[in-house]
C-alpha cells in the first residue's frame, strides 16, 4: 500500500507538469498502440530440472497510450486483457489447503479464463537527446480487477508494483542503425516475507532497412529475488497457496520484429520471441505479437 502512495504522488507531480507544459505547447505529440500477443509455454523450469510438462496457452489484448510534451515529458497508461487456459491435472485446488480458501477461484480446469490484468501508470523525462538520449521513467501498475492468483491460468501475481529505471539510446550518425538499453528496478509489496525485487535489463537493436521498413531485435532479461520451488513441495500449505506470487520467475528472452510504415501515421510490428533462460518459470515455446500503433 506505501508503495502505491508513493507512486501515485510521484505520478501526480509529472501530470500536473504536463499540463502546464501542455498550455504553452499545442503540437505535441502522442501515439496509440494495439497489441495482440500469442504465447504457448510447455515444461516448468527449476534449479533441478523440468517439471509439469503440460501446455499453458496464453492470448493476450494490450492497449497502450503515450503522450509527450515539449519534447521533454512523457506520460503513459496502458491496460491487458487476458486469456489463458491449463491444460493438465488440477495442481492448484484452493479447497485443498489447509484451512481451504473458499474465496478462491478454482481456475486450472482446461478451459480459458479471461480476466482484465494490471492497469499501468508511468512518466518519464527526456534529460538529453542528442547524440545520445537519456530517459529516466517511473512506471505503477494495479489490479485493475479482483483476478485469482492461485493458478497457473491466473493472468498475474495481484501485487502492486514500482519501476525505476531510465534508457540509453544512441543512433551512430549517417548510419542506419539505433541501439538501446532499458534498466529498471520493479519493487512490489512483500508476501509471507518474501521479498521479489526483480532487476529488468532490455538492449535492443534497429537497422533502417528503407523509409517504411525497420528491422529490429532485442534481449529482455528478469533476474529478481523470491522463492526457489523445491523439489518436494506441501500442496496443502499457504506458501503453496501464495507460490505464484512469490516465485522468482526469472527470464531471457530474444527477439525479432520487423516495422512496416503504413502511412505517415500508422505502424505495423510483427515480432517473434525465443526464451533463452528459464529459472523457476514455464519455458516458452512459441510467442508472436503483432502491434498497430498511431500516432496523433
């Protein structure tokens, strides 16, 4: 809960500095984007091998809106909806905890469930464009519905979150290329005393292939704090209850996308993904999204 006070604060200033700024600037710019993503994931990875090799497939629908003022200030919302569906025995039985919780959801029945997930807030500030661009951001993100998180169809952890971070950006002059690098720090509210701080490392890369056509790639990674699943795990237990919000679920994944201008407003992104690393996380098999964005 201080976590959210906090963000909301910090947000709030950003937000009234844009609308001062915004009276003095009526040429701003701003841009809209729809996201469809698919992603199928087979195998649980842990410390000591795979485990629960079942599908979990995932379609996810994400609306994003940027705003940028005098060049300086960015603000930014951005909501998905989410669908997923188990297809495996029934591991996450609410009933079966002791004491059952009878509140909770039973989700893991092989069919999709669907459910709006965390509503994102976030500003940055653009301290240097040229030649190289530094961009410090503050990004909150809440529940945006009352979704179960015991579950491996559960669309999130239901958590609070903070990010800190900036960008470092750089496009080598008369060359077609720009490079990128993303850190940020996400800090949410501790669960059974179990901190899950995770570092967000993303360096990415762009060849300008003509006017319309850009070739793009990069490398995520997650490395954060957490509970490590165990090898012989209490299903009947609250840290089993509470695993999916507090397991580590560290990552890498690659990527390759490719930008095509439809117009002088509007962009299609299509982009493939490949899991590299995968630490006590469902490995990932098959992820492509596809993006329409416009500017305005």
């Amino acid at each position: 809960m201080r976590l959210g006070l906090v963000a909301v604060f910090v947000l709030a200033c950003c937000f009234r500095s844009v609308g001062a700024q915004e009276a003095d600037e009526p040429e701003s710019r701003g841009q809209m984007a729809f996201t469809y993503q698919y992603n199928r994931a087979n195998g649980f990875n842990t410390s000591y091998g795979e485990v629960v090799p079942a599908d979990l497939t995932t379609h996810v629908i994400d609306f994003d809106v940027r705003y940028r003022v005098k060049d300086r200030w960015t603000v930014n919302v951005g909501l998905p909806l989410m669908s997923r569906e188990w297809k495996a025995p029934p591991l996450h039985n609410p009933l079966a905890i002791i004491p059952p919780q009878l509140d909770s959801k039973f989700i893991d029945d092989n069919h999709f469930h669907t459910y709006l997930q965390d509503l994102r807030f976030g500003a940055s500030y653009l301290v240097t464009s040229e030649p190289i661009a530094f961009e410090p951001y503050l990004e909150y993100s809440v529940p945006a519905s009352d979704y179960p998180f015991f579950g491996s169809s559960t669309p999130g952890r239901q958590l609070q979150t903070i990010e800190v971070g900036s960008t470092l950006a750089y496009r080598p002059p008369f060359l077609k290329w720009y490079f990128a690098l993303k850190a940020g720090y996400a800090m949410s509210d501790k669960v059974l005393g179990y901190e899950t701080d995770a570092v967000r490392v993303t360096l990415e890369s762009a060849y300008f292939v003509g006017p319309r056509l850009t070739v793009n790639t990069f490398l995520h990674s997650k490395n954060g704090k957490g509970w490590g699943i165990p090898a012989v795990i209490d299903f009947t237990s609250e840290t089993w209850y509470r695993h999916d919000q507090i397991t580590r679920h560290n990552s890498m994944i690659f990527g390759v996308g490719v930008d095509w201008a439809l117009d002088d407003r509007n962009v299609l992104n299509v982009t493939t993904m490949h899991m590299v690393h995968a630490e006590d996380v469902f490995r990932l098999r098959k992820a492509l999204s596809v993006t329409l964005s416009r500017s305005f």
